[in-house]
C-alpha cells in the first residue's frame, strides 16, 4: 500500500539525481562523443554503447576458437527504496537470496535458487553483492540503494565501478521531501 509518506518520497526523490550523467561519466571513463540515454521509471538507467572488443580479446577468441566478442550495450541502473529500517530490511534479503525461495506466477509455483552473495564493506551502512545480477544492494538509514552495473569488465572491476559508484550517489545530500500538505478538517 501507497502511505502518504511513500508518495511524497518517490515524488520527491529522482534517483537521477543521486548519479547524474556527468557523474556517470567520470566513473565509467565514458567519452563525451558517446551517446547515453537516461531512462526514467521508478529508476534511473544510463544506457550507452561500450567499447569494441580490444586487440588482446580478438587474439584470445581467435586462438581459443570462439566467437568473437561482441559491441555490447553497458548500463548502470540505479533505484532508490524508502525501507522503515534499511540494515533490517538488507539482512533480510540477503538471508532469504542466500537460501533461495518461491513466487507463485500464473498460477505456478517457481523455485528462485540461492544466490552468490558477499559483504561488501565501507559502502554505505552495510552492503552485499549480487554477482550473477552485477548488483550492489546498499543500506543508508531509511532508505536501500540497488545498483546494476552492466560494463565489460572483470568481475572485481564491476564490484569496484559499482561501490564507487554507490560512494558517488550516497554523498548527495537532497533536500527532504516537502511535509503533505493538510486538507481540510
């Protein structure tokens, strides 16, 4: 349920603003001659073209016989949830990833295996990765931070573009929302 506190909240904050795209820049080392796209929902997602493969990648799929890699798109994705007590709600979702579970889609009951995470210190209150989705789930106060790096990187690279990434969004301080205003009595 929608409390009046949660619409003021998600009114209020733009996860944009967090990581705004000079930012995003800065840290993924994106030339001001490629194109990104900000995508707008209940996140915010940077989309751009990532670089072609490099000279060593081409040799090493050509001698190992594979295909070549390919120009892939690279994104970074950031959400912003307003949790009652976030190092709670974190615990909790890491416990519960950590052992795997089940949803019920049309009808049927689906298995969501355990999944791969690590601490990650010194990144906000207290924070885990998620290696097989490249995300990191960041606690601050009241409220979680998810990221999604998506780059063509190696897998401590991604983990380290994403908590400095994180570092970048958790030292905005953004005005708080403005109290609802009273109706009527």
């Amino acid at each position: 349920m929608m409390t009046p506190f949660l619409l003021a909240f998600l009114a209020a904050v733009d996860p944009c603003s967090y990581l705004p795209e000079k930012d995003v820049r800065q840290l993924f080392e994106i030339p001001e001659t490629t194109p990104i796209r900000a995508v707008r929902a209940d996140s915010c997602s940077y989309i751009w073209m990532g670089l072609p493969p490099s000279g060593p990648q081409l040799r090493e799929a050509l001698m190992a016989g594979k295909r070549l890699p390919p120009r892939a798109n690279e994104s970074l994705s950031l959400r912003i949830e307003p949790v009652p007590n976030a190092i709670k709600e974190l615990d909790a979702r890491f416990e519960k990833l950590t052992k795997g579970y089940t949803v019920e889609r049309d009808g049927k009951e689906l298995s969501v295996k355990p999944q791969q995470l690590e601490w990650v210190p010194n990144v906000g209150e207290k924070a885990f990765w998620n290696s097989s989705l490249s995300q990191l789930v960041v606690a601050r106060k009241n409220e979680l931070f998810s990221l999604v790096v998506k780059k063509q990187m190696k897998p401590a690279d991604l983990l380290a573009a994403a908590a400095t990434a994180a570092q970048a969004a958790l030292r905005k301080q953004l005005p708080p929302p403005a109290p609802p205003v009273a109706g009527p009595r």
